[in-house]
C-alpha cells in the first residue's frame, strides 16, 4: 500500500482506502486458548509483527492496555443477516448486524448463504448473498452455503464452491423450503468428505413437529408457551441421532449446529465414543435463558420464539459442563433478528412468529461475565470457543483466530473492570428488543482492531464498513 508519514507516525493506506497506523499495545494480558500472558503486541499495516515483553515503540503509537485482557477478534460461525423468514426480512442486514458484531468484539462472521429450491444453482445463492453484503460490512465476513437440492449439477458445483473459498455447508432435517431427505443427506454427506470440507446441520425431527403443531392447533393452543411443546428435546436429540448414523455411513465428519439439550448432547457424545468426527455448537440463549421465558405475559414469549427453542435449566448446567469438558468446539450466535411488529405477526398463531434472536453484540461479554467470572470456563476456554478452535474449523488459522506473528491485527480489547446492563435502549441492533435485556454485564469491549484498523474506541465505533470477504481454507482440526 501507499505509506505516508503523518506527525511522525508511521501510516499505510489500506486497500479500502482508510490509513491502518503502527500501534504498540503495552501492559495488556494476551490471552490463547493455553495461556495468559503479560505481553506487548507490536502492529504495524494490517498484521502483528511482533508479541513480547518490553517492546520497543520506535515509530509506533503507544497504547497503554494496562489491567485490560487481548483477545483475538472473536469470530461467529452461525449468522444471518438479510435473510428472508417466514413472509419477512430479518431486521439486520449486513450493515447493521456487522455493526454490532464489531460493537461487540466480533471481527469474522460467518453467514449463512443459500441455493434456493426449484432448479437454482449454489453460484446463484452465493452471489446473492455477495451483493447483500460486499461494501456493507463493518466487519470481515465469509459464507457457509446451504444446500437445498441435490442433484448431478450441484455435487459438481461443490469444487467451485471450494474455489471460491467456501468449505463448509449447511443443511436442514426441518422446514419445508430447506430440508433435504435422509437420501440426499447421505449422497451429500460423502461427497463433502470427499472433499476434505464438512457440514453443520439443524437437527430436528420435522415430521413428528408438524404432528404436535396440528394437535396445539386443534386444541385451540396458539400463544407462544405453545413453541417449545411443539419442538421437543427429543426430537432434537432423535434427528440428531440418525444425522450420526447417516454420518457414519457416508464416512464424513459433521457438526450439529445450535446444540440446545442434554439429550442431544448424549447423541454427539455417544458418536464420539464409536470413533465418529462431530464438532458441536452451541449458542448464549440456550446457555443462559430457560423455557418460562416463553409464558411471558401480553405475548412477551414471542420474543423468544427461535428453533430449536430454549430448554430447561438442566440442559444449560449440561451444556456448561460440555464447554468446561471442551467437547463443545465454539458458542455463536445464531444471529436471527426481528422487532416487535415482525414478531406480531404470529398474534393469532405462533408457528407464524418469525423465528429467531439477536446475539452478536453480546456474545462475548456474556460468556466472559456469565462463564468465566463465575468459574464455569477459563479465560483460555473462552479464546478457545470464540477464537482459536472457529478459525480452524472453519479453515483461517493463524491468520485470524490468534494473536501471533504474522496473524492478522484483529484484536479485541476486553476490560474486565467495566459493567453494564444490556438493555434494547442502547444496544446497536436494529430491533426494539433484546433477548438479554436487563443481563448485567460485569465486562467492556474497550477497543477493537480489525485487520490493524482501531475500529472501535472506549465501546464505540469509530470505523465503518472496512470488512472484506474472507476465502477460507479446509478445516485444521
């Protein structure tokens, strides 16, 4: 790039047209997924050159981090931004769901990109979602890509996707523009091992839900209290039972997305146990809320309505224990937003809610005030769900993911000593709803870097729209 010397400090122009600076972070903690250390962080440009003690600043900025924690930028693997949902558009599109993911120390996310049914192609669904998010994004992003139909031109258009940078995909056992059979699901299944690549799967049975759901409507029960009694743990668990055994067949590794249940989690433990390759995900809404919240009172259980639902407090203790076990490989969002209105439009029925909830602004600060102050995880574990064990999973290491040399500059700087009360008042989401209002916070995001970019200062965003599309390698683990 274009260097140019400003005050005597050292400056490159990005190729986004913004000018990254030479930083030292002095007296912060660096935290991995094994340790935390006392160390100075030497940026210069886009990467880190240097991680050590007592660094000389020569012509770099000096930031004082004192008393403040260095984690790499937090990446989220399950996003959706943009995305149409039952006869709506969720209400973040890539402009402000990246936003409030840099708001909230995230620095990659990773959404979801979709072929759609009827003989459409996945280039087709992977330029849609380009033109939905190039030159919008806050944020680096990348692209899982959902299939929805399986046949001789899509197994052929999977090296393609590959070369395009994409080596995970998406598939569904549950709604009807999405699924894919038991079939399909095995073809597919092998063919994505084949290729060294894998994919995430909703699990749940979509049968015997739609059996439940006539039988509540029969009954006359419409209110949202209805939601989870319609989608139950077991047939989370059973769905993801026969993904295993269908995995197993095809020889392919899979991972179950958005874990929510002890009874599923026994599933992907007993697969395990026979020599499987299944990753796991989990999400802070089935970490921390339980199933009441949806008898809330004048239809404030809408709120909450996301698939699968939010469970019991057994199954949060079990999927706590599972990340403290680290047999669960990261915690995203499953970022899915909606207002109030949209919400309403399921008043007269709750199948008609449009499923989902909001995440990607407080997902770190969550986990960290919620499972690292209260001793459920270690500080380490949190870098290694939100940071470490995402970038090789999903194919970025060291680049991202890591606070090394030669990594990318994406830095989250965490204060430990700040508090806060999430509240929809303030947050950065284009909603007027938050899953988590009224959740202390006992944490700050304090600074962000992307990419040697100082994007966010003092929890505020100073620099938009820097994102870039990520190409992403095969997994590394």
């Amino acid at each position: 790039g274009f260097v140019r010397k400003s005050a005597g400090v050292h400056q490159l122009m990005n190729d986004k047209g913004g000018y990254t600076m030479k930083y030292l972070l002095k007296n912060g903690t660096v935290v991995s997924g094994d340790k935390s250390e006392k160390l100075d962080v030497l940026v210069d440009g886009e990467k880190i050159v240097n991680v050590g003690k007592d660094l000389e600043a020569g012509d770099a900025e000096v930031i004082d981090v004192e008393g403040k924690l260095l984690f790499p930028g937090f990446i989220d693997g399950h996003t959706h931004f943009d995305l149409e949902v039952a006869g709506t558009v969720t209400a973040d599109d890539f402009e402000t769901g990246t936003r409030a993911a840099l708001l909230g120390g995230t620095t990659l996310v990773i959404d979801y990109a979709s072929q759609d049914k009827g003989g459409h192609t996945l280039k087709e669904g992977l330029d849609k979602w380009h033109k939905k998010a190039d030159g919008k994004c806050s944020c680096d992003y990348s692209f899982h890509m959902s299939i929805v139909e399986w046949n001789d031109e899509t197994e052929a258009e999977v090296q393609d996707m590959i070369d395009h940078g994409i080596t995970s995909f998406k598939l569904y056992m549950t709604y009807p523009a999405m699924i894919v059979n038991d079939c399909d699901m095995y073809k597919i299944l092998k063919k994505l091992g084949e290729c060294g690549c894998f994919a995430g799967v909703h699990c749940e049975n979509a049968g015997v839900i739609d059996a439940l759901i006539s039988e509540a409507k029969k009954e006359g029960r419409l209110g949202p209290e209805n939601h989870p009694l319609v989608r139950p743990d077991t047939m989370e668990a059973e769905a993801v039972h026969r993904l295993l055994v269908i995995a197993k067949e095809a020889n392919a590794p899979v991972m179950v997305v958005h874990l929510t249940n002890k009874k599923a989690y026994e599933e992907v433990m007993n697969a395990r146990k026979n020599g499987q390759e299944v990753y796991a995900e989990t999400c802070p809404q089935y970490l921390l809320l339980e199933d009441s919240v949806y008898s809330k009172p004048d239809f404030g259980g809408a709120v909450y309505v996301c698939a699968p639902p939010i469970r019991k407090k057994e199954d949060q203790d079990c999927l706590w224990k599972a990340l403290a076990d680290e047999e669960i490989q990261t915690v995203a969002t499953d970022q899915c937003s909606f207002t109030l209105a949209q919400k309403a439009l399921g008043k007269d029925d709750f199948t008609k809610i449009p499923g989902g909830l909001p995440g990607v602004q407080t997902r770190g600060t969550l986990l960290y005030t919620y499972g690292v102050k209260t001793g459920k995880i270690t500080q380490e574990q949190m870098c290694k769900v939100l940071c470490e064990t995402p970038a090789k999973l999903y194919g970025v290491y060291p680049n991202k993911g890591a606070i090394t040399a030669g990594s990318d500059a994406d830095i989250v700087v965490l204060d430990p000593a700040k508090e806060s009360v999430i509240s929809a008042a303030t947050h950065a989401y284009n909603t007027d709803n938050n899953p988590f209002e009224g959740f202390k916070l006992e944490c700050g995001i304090d600074k962000v870097f992307l990419r040697g970019n100082l994007a966010v200062e003092e929890g505020k965003l100073v620099k938009e729209k820097l994102g870039k599309y990520i190409a992403r390698g095969k997994k590394q683990l």
